[in-house]
C-alpha cells in the first residue's frame, strides 16, 4: 500500500488531495486492504 498525497493546501467538496494504490495476492485481499485504509482515514 502507497499513499500519494499531491501537496495541495486547500481541501474542498469533492478535491482530491491524494490517492492510496493498494497491491496483494489476489483482488479480495487488495480491496479488503483499501477498504480498511479508507476507514482508518475517515475516522474522526
């Protein structure tokens, strides 16, 4: 798992600020592990 992060100061309604790209053995493991990424970065 890379977090890419493209350095912009301002977020807004909709700006993406990065993106996460997720590699593993198979599809399942990959989406399972980007999911859990997003709910640990959506955590409040």
């Amino acid at each position: 798992m890379h977090l890419h992060l493209y350095g912009k100061t301002d977020p807004g309604p909709g700006r993406k600020m990065g993106h996460i790209n997720v590699l593993a053995a198979d599809p399942a493991a990959a989406l399972d592990a980007a999911l859990a990424a997003r709910r640990r970065l959506t955590e409040r």
